[in-house]
C-alpha cells in the first residue's frame, strides 16, 4: 500500500521519461501536456538532482483513483460513501520497518536543497511542495488531523505554509493563542488514497482523518513516530520533513499559480524544517496546481461527501460533478423530474452546505452532466434567467477566489435549467437498434 505499487498497478497508464528534464517549470509544462491523454508521468533523470526521481499527474482521471481504492470507475462513488464510514484504526510500525527511515538528514547538512521541489508557473516566487501531507495533532485534546497544505522553499530549512483550512487551521490557531509553535510532519510521496483521505472534509464528532483514511485504503494506515517531533508519520511514504509552525510570525508566502488559475499571494506562517527522512531511492511527488489532480481531488471527496448530503436530503437528486478547472467553486447537479419550488430548496441546500461552492446549476437526469456540450444545451434551451435565477448575496467567500477581494463575503448563484413538462423538452433521440448496428458496423471498420 505505498505509491510504487500505485505506480506498478498503473500499467499502461504510466509514461516513463528518461530524458532529464529541470524540477524548474519543465516538469509542470510536461505533466500539463500529457494530462489529457490521462497519463502518469514517472520522471526517471531529474536535473540537479542525481537518482531521485519525480512522478506527477497520480490522480489524472478517474479511473487512477478507481485504481487507488482497488474498485472500478463506475463504482466510484459509492465505494467512497460505503468505505467511509468503515474507520480503520492505524497501526504503528517500529523504525527498522520503516521505508521512510531509510536516510535521515538533519539539521547540520543540506535539507530542503536535498529534495527536487518543482516550480510550477511562470510568475511563481519559487519552488512550491503542492502534493504535501501534512499531520498534526490538536495542541488541546491531541486529536490527529491531517491535510494538503501548499509550501513555499525559502531556504534550507525555512517554508512557507498556505493554512487556511481545518483541521491543520484550526490546530495552529490553538497553538498560537497558547503562544507554541505547532509540530507537524509533511509526509511525501503517499499512496493516492492517502492524497484523497487528505481532502475528505474533517468530521470533529467521527473518527479521525487518519481513520478515515484507513477506510479509503481498505487497510489500517500504517505510521511510525518522526524523528524530532511528536507526530506519527505514514510509514511507507517516500519523504518525511519535520518542523516546527512558528507562532505569532506570518510573511508573504506567494505569488503561486494556484488551483483557481490565478496566482495568489498570502501573508502566511512560517514552517522551520528540524529533519528529513527519506527512502534512499526516493521519488518526489509532484502536483501541477490547476491540473487534472486537483479535479479529480475536488470531485471525489468533496464532491460526493455533499452528492451525500444532498440525497438524504432531496430524494430526487440523481447526480453530482464539480465542474473542472474551479476548485469545487462550481457544480452541476442532476435531477430526476420535481418542482420548481424543490429545485430551489435544493439550490439553497447546495450553496449553504458547501462553503466553497458558488454557481450550482441544476438539470434533469437525461443531461449527461459531465459533458459542458449538454450542460450548456440544458441552460440555452430549458432556462430563462429571470424566472430561474436564484442568486444568495453576503455569504462567506473563499480566500483563493480573486472576487471576493478582502471583504470576505461572495455571493452565490443557482441557476435552474430542469426542463418544463411538455413534450417539446424530450430530447431527439435515434432508434437503439438503429445505434447498436451502427456501433457494430464502425467496430468492424475501425477494430
Ligand atoms: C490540491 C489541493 C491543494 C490544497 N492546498 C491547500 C492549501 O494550500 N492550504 C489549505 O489550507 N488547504 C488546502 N487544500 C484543502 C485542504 O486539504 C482541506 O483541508 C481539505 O480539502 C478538506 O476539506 P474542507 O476544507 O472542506 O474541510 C488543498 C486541497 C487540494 C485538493
């Protein structure tokens, strides 16, 4: 259960590129050329950096993250819901088991240096760790909690850290309000399920994210203590940093091109590096922000925690997808055919349950809502903006989004393109046995 048997499984699915390649912007323009083909990229020769390797693009369609959690694409969704709610508790490895403590560096040699952190975007102020976990615990009650947290190379042993989400926000906080710094431990190179346990949104009254997780690989999360901190760490990752969040110190952390499409800049705590474990043959992580990744990402754990919470909620609803390229900002949602009046329930549901998202569209279940072709022909053809129209001002805004600009507060819209009931809202359609010759004919033309 570690990232190479990932990379193993992946088969075809994976591009090996032998030619060395710099971890500054080459390796992100080649894993952005190549993620439509929907391929893994094993960085075999990177410049700077003699035998490590990178690999990127780990959660590019669906079907790798089928391939993470050891089911089949269709069955995605429900596995997720099904497994979640199966906790495992972790188990704790002794060190001598430990892949990840193969070599450990500290504090009086190269640390940061030792590892190729790419450099994603053109006006980026530098090399960004963007497929970092990183665990902590909660400075009053110790409860663990883990999350993706992007971080800016500052020096050796000095990051910026982008924490505006819980749990790791909120442990810092508490951290800070007692005037200590908070330990954490950045693990690198996980097996994918690990990078989605990451986004599955934290349940304070459930069972911890490291559970969680757990439930996700279909196995306890296997963890040994780190080096200098009082964190466990997964076991079988390929890197570990070690360090310290700083309390009452922030400084510009940014510009980095980030998951909205937009470079975003912050004034951001400080993260002092104490150590490093690695394997000796180590390979990086990479995760090109606004990339396949981060759709694929969005879309399971958030997009199917609130497909959840909705149909419990509106029995009607069919199906939902967080549209591509917004960082769970925006989502479609399917319905089997209901009032007006409850596609408007289910539009106010939708916008208040998820804080991120903020332009819902509603369509009937004959739209395939992962196709924008059928999505676009629902809101041009079965929506007039001032009868279907819900728009929902001063609500919280999401740090990353440029339009919100320093009030905090958004507004949110729904838009209801559910058809009418007349028969002229039928969709064309063409005979099914008239499709089935058809599709055999062109198998035998085109093999
Ligand atoms: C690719 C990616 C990058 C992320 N980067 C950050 C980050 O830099 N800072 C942050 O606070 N949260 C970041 N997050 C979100 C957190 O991991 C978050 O805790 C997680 O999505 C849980 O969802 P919730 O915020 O709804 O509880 C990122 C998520 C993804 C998928």
């Amino acid at each position: 259960m570690d990232l190479r048997a990932f990379l193993d499984a992946l088969d075809g699915a994976l591009l090996r590129v032998p030619q060395e390649l710099s971890p500054e912007h080459e390796m992100a323009a080649l894993l952005r050329a190549v993620e439509g083909r929907g391929l893994t990229v094993l960085f075999e020769r990177v410049a700077g950096h003699p035998g490590a390797r990178v690999a990127g693009n780990l959660l590019v369609t669906r079907r790798h993250v089928a391939i993470a959690l050891n089911t089949e694409e269709r069955h995605l969704e429900a596995t997720y819901l099904k497994r979640k709610a199966q906790a495992q508790t972790t188990r704790t490895l002794p060190p001598e088991e430990a892949p990840v403590k193969e070599e450990v560096l500290t504090a009086d040699g190269p640390l940061l240096s030792a590892l190729p952190v790419l450099t994603h975007y053109e006006r980026d102020a530098g090399p960004f760790i963007t497929a970092g976990t990183v665990f902590a615990k909660d400075p009053e009650t110790g409860r663990r909690g883990f999350g993706i947290h992007r971080m800016m190379v500052k020096g050796e042993r000095r990051l910026g850290i982008f924490l505006a989400n819980p749990p790791l926000a909120a442990y810092y906080a508490r951290a800070e309000a007692r005037g200590e710094p908070l330990e954490v431990a950045v693990a690198l190179g996980v097996h994918p399920a690990v990078l989605v346990g990451a986004v599955v949104p934290e349940n304070p009254t459930g069972p911890d994210k490291l559970e969680v997780t757990g439930a996700l690989l279909g196995a306890p999360l296997e963890l040994v203590p780190a080096e200098t901190v009082d964190v466990e760490v997964p076991a079988r990752a390929e890197i570990i940093i070690e360090g310290r969040v700083l309390p009452g110190h922030r400084e510009p952390e940014g510009p980095m091109g980030e998951n909205t499409g937009y470079y975003f800049t912050n004034h951001s705590p400080v993260l002092e590096v104490t150590a490093i474990t690695r394997r000796r043959d180590f390979i990086y992580p990479a995760l090109c922000p606004w990339g396949a990744d981060v759709d694929v990402l969005f879309a399971l754990a958030g997009g199917t925690e609130l497909l959840g919470r909705l149909r419990a909620l509106v029995p009607e609803v069919v199906d939902l997808e967080l549209s591509p390229g917004t960082p769970g900002f925006s989502a479609v949602i399917a319905v089997r055919p209901c009032s007006p009046a409850r596609v408007r329930r289910l539009i106010g549901l939708a916008l208040h349950l998820d804080r991120r998202l903020k332009v819902v569209i509603v369509v009937n279940d004959d739209v395939d809502i992962r196709n924008p072709r059928e999505v676009t022909w629902a809101l041009a053809t079965r929506f007039q903006p001032d009868r279907d129209t819900v728009i929902v001002p001063g609500l919280e805004g999401y740090v990353i989004d440029p339009s919100v600009g320093n009030t905090g507060v958004t507004a949110k819209l729904g838009l209801d393109a559910t058809r009418g009931p007349g028969p002229e809202f039928d969709k064309i359609t063409m005979p099914a046995a008239a499709i089935a010759k058809a599709e055999a004919v062109v198998e035998s033309l085109l093999g």
